[in-house]
C-alpha cells in the first residue's frame, strides 16, 4: 500500500477555529493512524457550552467520538491522548467522564497538563491518535 494522508472532517464535531484539520490519517501498510486534533466543548454553533468541567468534559469527548467515526475508528481504538486544563484541581471530574468513553481493561497512554489559557478561553482541550486496522473513511 502507498503511504497517504487524507483529511478527516465531519460536520457532527465544531469546525476546526483555525488553520488545521479536524483530524489526519495516515496510512502506512494495513493500518492507519487518526490524528485527532485538540477538541474544546464548542457546540455546533463554535461556542463554548455551558456548565462545569464534567460538562465540557462530555463534550470535548462527544466531539471526538464524532470525529472517530468519521474516520472509521473508535474510542478503543485510541492509543494516546492528550489532555490540558486550566486548572489541574478539576484532574478528578475529567478522569470520571474520561472512565466512561475509556472504560479498559486497556487504557490508552496519556498525559494531563495544567496550561494558563486555551482558545476561547475553554477549560479544557483534548487531542488524540487512534489505530484502525483495515479502516473505511467517511467524509461527511
């Protein structure tokens, strides 16, 4: 098989705010690589929903089980992700919400990351990269 990379985007997730993809695959033998790029808990119409973090939480993760599926994989599927917050105290609440899309007994590797400011000033931001063997894309 040729190496490519083909650009993920479904209109089920927020448009991406700037100049990137949704999410990237990259195809290398028979499998591929989904790059989910960082995810806020925008809704449909770019704005940040309201609520606490078990909320944007849920969100950001409805967000990207869009984008997934789009792309033909699933949460298990997923081998990295990467979570930033604005406040490391809320570690707790994400990690609840993140048991439910995340259940194992596999976890994927990750890392959480207090930052200072996220776009649209959003309390957090997840990205991840999943592995599909022998995946079917759906633009949409």
């Amino acid at each position: 098989m040729t190496d490519f990379i083909v650009k993920i985007e479904t209109d089920e997730a927020p448009l991406a705010v700037g100049p990137y993809s949704q999410a990237v695959c990259v195809a290398l033998n028979e499998a591929e690589f989904v790059y989910v790029s960082g995810q806020l808990p925008l809704d449909n119409f770019g704005k940040i929903v309201d609520g606490d973090i078990k909320v944007a939480t849920r969100k950001v993760f409805d967000n990207i089980q869009a984008i997934l599926k789009a792309s033909g994989a699933l949460f298990t599927d997923v081998v990295k992700v990467e979570i930033f917050l604005k406040d490391l105290s809320n570690f707790k609440d994400v990690n609840e919400i993140y048991q439910d899309y995340f259940p194992g007994p596999i976890f994927p590797a990750r890392q959480t990351v207090e930052v200072s400011k996220l776009p649209l000033d959003a309390p957090i931001e997840i990205s991840c990269i999943a592995v599909v063997k022998n995946p079917v894309i759906i633009n949409m």
